[in-house]
C-alpha cells in the first residue's frame, strides 16, 4: 500500500516561500538586542493581552505576559514539579482547608509589603462577582482564614485535592491592596503594580508591552535588564523580524512554519514536549457510534505515528487515553490502539457495517489540514468522514454550548491541562453531566467522583488507573498526541520552558 505523503496530507501555507526573500525594507528595521543600560529579550507572541489586570482574564496570551511582573503562591518548574513560589509550603489540613505557609520580606514594585492579608485581599477580590473575573479554577474556595501574618487556610466548600496546582497561575496571582485602593481598577490595569522579576514599563497595544527587571525581586534577578514581549500575529511577519533582528525569540508556531527555517544559519528550531492533546469526541448516542466496536475501528484505522509525523513534522508523542503523560495519573501500562485496518475491517463488518458507513468530521478552519488528513485515513476502512470547517469563533461557540450534539457526530477538539492534573482533561469531557460530555457511564461517572473528591494521591490514582483502562476499553474518544512546543531563536538566546510552555522568562540568558 502506497504510504500517504505529506504533501498529501498538509495543505500547503504562504509560508512555504522561503522567508529569507523578505522585503529588503526589513533590513532597515534592525535593532540591537542591547537596551541603554543593558541587554535586551525580545518575544514574539501571536496575540495581544486583553487586559493587564491578571483577575480579569483568563487566557495563557494575557497569562504569558503577566506572570513576568506578578507572582503566584505556587509555580511549575522546568522539570513540571509543582514549587513553591510566594508560597513556601502547603498542606491539607482536612477535606475542606489547604494550609500556605507564606514566603517573607516580599514586597511589591511599589514597597507594599507582601502578607496573609494580601493572600486574603487577593483571592476576595478574585471570588467578588464585581470583579467578574473570569478565572474558574478557585470555584470551590469559600474565602481565605488569616491564621497569623504569614499562615492562610484556603475554606472549601468541597474537596480539591488539585487546589495547590490551580494556584500556580491564574488563580493564585497576588495584587497589592493599598495600590488598588489609591488608584481603582482602571488605573491598575493601564499600570499594574506585582510583585514579579520585572516591573512594568509601557504598553503599546497590538505592538508591544516592555517591563524592566526588579532589582529588588526576592529571589535572584533576571540575568538581563529588560524584556519586551511583542504582538506579532502573522506567523510569516514574526519570522521575518527573527531574521532581521527585531525579535530573538518566536513562540505559538506551527511546525510547519517553523519548518522554513530549519537549516538557516544563526536560527535554532526547538521542539520540545507540550501539553496540548488533540483527540476526535464521538457523540455515542449517535446510532452508528452507539456501537463500541464502531468507536474501536476508527482508533484502529486512525495512524496517530503518521498524523504526528506528516501533521506536525514529528514533533509531538501518541497518547493512549485522555490524560496527557506529564499529568498526575496517567498510567503508563495503557497502550495506544494499533493501527489495523484488517481488524478495523472486521469491527465495523460485525457491527453491521461491512462497507463502511459515512458521517461528519466537524473542525475548526485552523485545523483544516489535519481534519482533512484524518477523514483521508478513515477513508482506508471505508469510512466517508466528510470535512465541515467552521471559523474558530463559531466553533468556539458551538464547542461551549450546552447543545453537545452542536458540532456533530464527530469532532476535532484539544485540551491543554495546565494544572498538569487529570482531572483537567476529563472533567468537561466524561462525567455524564458536563457540558462536552458525550459519553453515558456511571461506572465512569463513580470514577470521577472519586478522583474529584479525595485529597488521597493514592487513591486518586487508583481511580484514574481504573478510568483509563474504561477508556481504552470502550473508545468514546479517537485518541490522537500531544503536540510539541516550537521555539525559533537566535542564537543569543537560552530559554527553557515547562511542558505547559508559559512565556516565565524569569529564567532566559542572553549571551554573545
């Protein structure tokens, strides 16, 4: 059987014209990377901060930004363990109260000093539906008990045994009180005040934010001077300003537009893992994919290794259930399906189906290549999968709404997980009440109880084990990879993210 290529498998982009033929009036834009008392970073990210008021947002573009001048009480190292940050220690004191121990001599960029009643301040200024944050995560917390100046108890109306992830970012930023009170919302947001490596410096909106490191941070300084975090959201245009030194640093790309560059001299192209999961959802209510044998053929028929290899140039990792590998609770016993179209013949002939049958492959235009690449594959078993795109913000629309049947009986969907805990993946997407669940177990259901509701690591990975294993067994999913994270540099850049590939920058080195 001939194999399929890839450029049977890509829709080919603009990008495909080597960038070094930009136009010459590029060359005139070259800066220096060196600021006027020091060295100089410069990312390129593709979107624009909505707000600089990190309690209300709730997206990793504003994230990336904000977690340079603001810290939070917990944080994920470059190795993905949970550390502590202005929190030095933590601990379930029972079912409904997280205990924080938290870090002295903190203070923010404009001397207020950092303390449990910050911690308080914060999070009842999070929770207050003034605020109408729309940061989710803390939906459990009832408020925060000042044990002494430096102790908090986070109160819980449930348990939440994933509470000291879920503050390592959004949930758990810390704002300066006496700051907010002279200055009110508007202001904060225009200038935020943290307590972060950098101090904020300008914003140009669509064009640029600048924050110059904290001599004073707590812990050690940035080993560079200023970091300029730009708004570049053509792919062709950010590449392009990396190779006329307008940029050292390129993020959010695609492998095949980092592809373009792989082999020019001074340009590094990192990949490195992330945790975005792609993964096909099967409405199984759906008369032909009611049928578990159906739901086992697709995975079978569908060549994750080629998809991850034509799609995304190699850089991403199979996966073989729902929960990423670096989340708490994967089960590395569990083996992804492999591919076999013979038996994916078989299956669908048992569940009556021995020609196939046809049926919709719903997806985002962002993602037009890799549906198409995929409806290619079933197509193999006699599978007709016809392609519907739709443009990302009705999809988005759609994906959220409480109709689950809204994008039909199969789509394309990812997760990111950044709390790198299972429930993140699973908690939208199973238990018969949610929102995306498309799949009706109570076996299932009883799992995700027990893994939502103890604060026992044992026993909550017990219970994901055992969920796995349900997973694999029945196949309400098409199960597909993680996707890599690109970095295109210069060569004067040294960074490492995380799995979740925050832009924490506190880390970076510039060198000659």
């Amino acid at each position: 059987m001939k194999p399929v290529s890839r450029r049977d498998l890509l829709r080919r982009s603009a990008l495909a014209a080597p960038l070094l033929g930009m136009p010459a009036w590029l060359a005139g834009c070259a800066s220096t990377s060196a600021s006027a008392d020091g060295r100089r970073i410069r990312v390129s990210q593709a979107g624009d901060p909505d707000t600089l008021d990190p309690q209300k947002q709730g997206d990793m573009t504003s994230m990336n930004v904000l977690i340079n001048m603001f810290d939070t009480l917990t944080a994920r190292s470059v190795d993905n363990e949970l550390v502590p940050r202005l929190a030095t220690s933590w601990r379930a004191v029972d079912d409904h109260h997280w205990r924080f121990r938290l870090r002295r001599g903190v203070q923010f960029h404009n001397g207020e000093r950092f303390d449990a009643h910050t911690v308080k301040y914060s999070i009842d200024r999070l929770l207050d539906p003034k605020t109408e944050s729309p940061i989710v995560e803390l939906r459990y917390v009832t408020g925060v008990k000042i044990i002494d100046d430096y102790t908090v108890d986070f109160v819980l109306s449930q348990p939440d045994p994933v509470l000291p992830a879920k503050v390592s970012l959004f949930g758990g930023v810390m704002v300066p009180p006496r700051y907010l009170a002279d200055v009110g919302d508007a202001q904060f947001a225009k200038a935020p005040v943290g307590t972060g490596p950098f101090r904020f410096e300008s914003w140009k909106r669509g064009v640029a934010i600048r924050m110059r490191a904290d001599p004073k941070h707590w812990g050690s300084r940035p080993a560079y001077d200023d970091l300029e975090i730009q708004t570049l959201e053509n792919p062709a245009s950010a590449l392009a300003a990396l190779q006329s030194d307008e940029v050292d640093l390129v993020t959010g790309l695609v492998p095949d537009a980092a592809l373009q560059l792989e082999g020019y001299k001074g340009v590094q192209v990192e990949a490195l893992p992330g945790l975005r999961m792609s993964y096909l959802s099967l409405d199984t209510s759906d008369p032909v994919l009611s049928d578990v044998r159906v739901r086992r053929a697709l995975n079978h028929a569908m060549d994750v290794p080629l998809l991850v290899k034509a799609i995304l140039n190699g850089h991403g990792r199979e996966v073989p259930t729902m929960i990423p590998r670096e989340s708490f609770g994967f089960d590395s016993s569990i083996k992804p399906y492999p591919r076999d179209l013979g038996l994916a013949r078989r299956l669908l002939a048992q569940a009556g189906h021995p020609r196939g049958f046809s049926t919709t492959l719903t997806a985002s235009s962002d993602d037009s290549a890799t549906a198409q690449a995929m409806s290619g594959l079933l197509a193999k078993v006699g599978v007709e999968a016809k392609v519907s795109l739709l443009d990302p913000s009705m999809y988005s629309e759609r994906l959220t709404s409480d109709n689950r049947r809204a994008l039909g009986p199969i789509y394309l969907a990812a997760t990111t997980g950044w709390t790198l805990d299972g429930t993140s993946p699973v908690q939208s997407n199973i238990r018969s009440d949610r929102r995306q669940s498309r799949w009706h177990d109570e076996r299932a259901d009883a799992l995700i109880d027990r893994e939502e509701n103890s604060i026992k690591p044992a026993d909550r990975k017990k219970a994901f084990s055992e969920l796995q294993r349900m997973l694999a067994r029945e196949a309400p999913f098409v199960f597909l990879y993680q996707a890599d994270t690109i970095l295109v540099r210069n060569d004067h850049i040294r960074w490492k993210p995380n799995v979740i590939g925050d832009l924490t920058m506190e880390s970076a080195r510039w060198q000659q």
